[in-house]
C-alpha cells in the first residue's frame, strides 16, 4: 500500500470525532499487537502511562471505522513528522496538500508541531539547575544560549548563576544576540535535548534569544551577579550591554518613576506581592510607595510591614519579580513610561 492509498481518505464517524488524544492513544495501543504496545510504554513517562491504561480498560463496542480513523491518523502524522525532519515545516504542509488539500494538510500540521514543538524541553523544565548546568556544560557555549532561550527566565536564571565563570559572560552574549537559527543548527540542538529527555522538537526557523531576553533573565538573578555578568559583557562587547542595561528594570527603579505612573503600578498588583517586596526597600523608595497611595490604606501598608515576621529573602525577590513584569506589561501597553534612558523625549513636564 503507498502513501495515497493509506492516507487519501481519513475514515471519520461521529464515534472518532469525540475521542480525546488519550482515549485515541488507547485505541492505538489496542490495534497494535501486544510487543509494539510494550516499546511504545517503554518511551512513555509514568502518568502518561496510568492515563492510557486506565482508558484502554474502559475501552468496549468500537467499532472498527473508529479504529481505522485512529490508525490513520497516526500513520498521517508519522509521515507528517518525517516530511517535517527531511526538510521542514513548508516542505511537508506541500506534499501533505497533494494528498489531502490545503485543509487537511493544515490540520495535520498543527497537530504535528503541538505534540513536537520544543516538547524535549518539557522534561528539561523539570529538572532543577544544577542538574541542568551539570548536564550543559560540556556543550558548545551557543548550545547553552539556545537552549536556556526555551525554558523560563527563572529557569535560566537560576542555571546561568550555576555556570563556571568562564562560562557565564559567553553565554549572555550569545543568548542576547541570537537570531534566526537555521534547521541544520536546531537539528544539533534536537540531538542535545534527545540525549537527555529521549525527546524531539521542531526544526521550524524561530526567533529567539535577544537582549530583551537576556535582560529578563538577569532580572531575575540576584543583584550581584547580573552586575558581574553585566560589567564582563560591556568588555566583551559595550554596545550589547548598553541596550541590555536600558532593557533592565529592576524594582529599585521605581524610585525613579512619576507618582501618576506609580499609581496606575500599584492599581494593577497584588497587595501581598507588594508588602513582601517592600520587605528588603530602602526607605527613600517605601515612602515614595507610601506617598502615591490613600491614607488608610498606606498606614495599613505600614502596619503590616511592622508586623510581618521573618520571610525568606527568595519570597521577596519573587514578588518583586511579578511586579517587574506587571511594571513591564504596562509599558509594553503604553499605559506607563520607564524612561529607563533618560531622555529628554521621556521626560514629564
């Protein structure tokens, strides 16, 4: 049987429409025989295993339309997947649109990249950093930069602190000046990321990395080290630094911000993330803070201060964190201006 007769037309019941990805695995699981089924739960994780299982148990009076649908459509996107790795996401959308239509084919696709897509840094996001660095650090600092440029911010942060010094300033500047990387460059990474979690991502061209997202990562180290790293990038390279240091916001900097701007910040976050972050301010920038809200609610502020025990210093610098972003979103809005430059274009008047 080739391609054209397998695939032409995907067998679709009302019974196949309804079926979950899980319960469509389960069939699967049914139609393959019994040492196919085995290798593939030799590749699944634990939960993903239960989950299947516990379907197939429940599974009863299928009708085989329902599981040819299920066999087809899996075949469909082993083929999709194939086309995608030999030579990418627009050279397999064209040969899927000769089999099926440019619907279809569409279709297919969009599966394909949900269930591939970056889904080897799925179990990468679930290690913690010193298993992360310990397993990185033998690669190719470029290596290191793309594949932090994919996981959280404090993710990445967390592992850059990690590095070895020689390590570190290398891999900020690569990750702030990554762009467009090509197939063959993912394909290394894609064998990188196997090695670890026996899992594949796309070989779609993306943009990634970049100052901004280096600046958002240092914004979640601690102070002394972004400085560290900040102070060794402006030798490597001061014109990157420079636009990462005007990219950079850190909570003490609302210091330098209007009342009226304060006051929309304060609007839009959360009062216990804002007693935590005041936590560890100087008291220039608490009664700043103090001054742009109403009376009542200031010396409620300021009580709670008085009263609130010991918290871990991490606590603080996650709060402070979740107001940086909301500070950023309202800037990214325009609802607010930074003028992290200075200039006079940004100034009040």
């Amino acid at each position: 049987m080739n391609h054209k007769e397998a695939t032409e037309n995907l067998p679709v019941n009302n019974e196949f429409a309804k079926l979950s990805g899980i319960q469509k695995s389960a069939l699967l699981m049914i139609a393959l025989d019994v040492d196919s089924s085995a290798e593939v739960f030799k590749n699944l994780d634990p939960d993903d295993i239960e989950a299947i299982s516990a379907e197939i148990s429940q599974v009863k009076n299928t009708s085989s339309g329902t599981f040819d649908g299920v066999m087809h459509e899996f075949y469909n996107m082993v083929k999709a997947r194939e086309y995608v790795l030999e030579g990418g996401i627009d050279y397999a959308k064209a040969i899927l649109e000769k089999s099926f239509g440019m619907n279809k084919a569409s279709e297919i696709i969009e599966k394909v990249k949900s269930i591939t897509t970056l889904k080897g840094f799925d179990i990468l996001k679930k290690a913690d950093s010193t298993q992360l660095v310990n397993f990185l650090v033998k690669e190719h600092p470029q290596t290191i930069a793309l594949i932090l440029t994919h996981l959280s911010p404090d993710q990445t942060a967390n592992a850059i602190q990690e590095l070895p010094l020689d390590l570190r300033a290398d891999v900020a500047l690569r990750i702030a000046t990554l762009g467009k990387v090509s197939p063959l460059t993912l394909r290394r990474i894609e064998k990188v990321v196997d090695d670890m979690a026996g899992l594949t991502m796309s070989q779609s061209i993306g943009k990634i990395g970049g100052t901004k997202s280096l600046a958002t990562i240092l914004n979640r180290t601690k102070v002394s080290l972004s400085k560290e790293i900040m102070d060794e990038l402006m030798d490597k390279d001061p014109e990157v630094a420079a636009e990462i240091k005007r990219l950079m916001f850190l909570f003490e900097d609302l210091i330098n911000l209007q009342d009226k701007d304060i006051q929309k910040i304060l609007r839009e976050i959360d009062r216990k993330d804002l007693t935590l972050a005041l936590k560890t301010s100087d008291e220039e920038l608490s009664n700043k803070i103090f001054a742009n809200m109403s009376e009542r609610a200031s010396e409620l502020l300021k009580e709670e201060l008085q009263y609130m025990g010991m918290v871990k210093l991490k606590e603080v610098e996650v709060a402070q964190a979740r107001i940086i972003d909301v500070v950023k979103q309202l800037e990214e809005a325009g609802d607010i201006s930074l003028n992290i430059q200075g200039g006079s274009e940004e100034v009040y008047v």
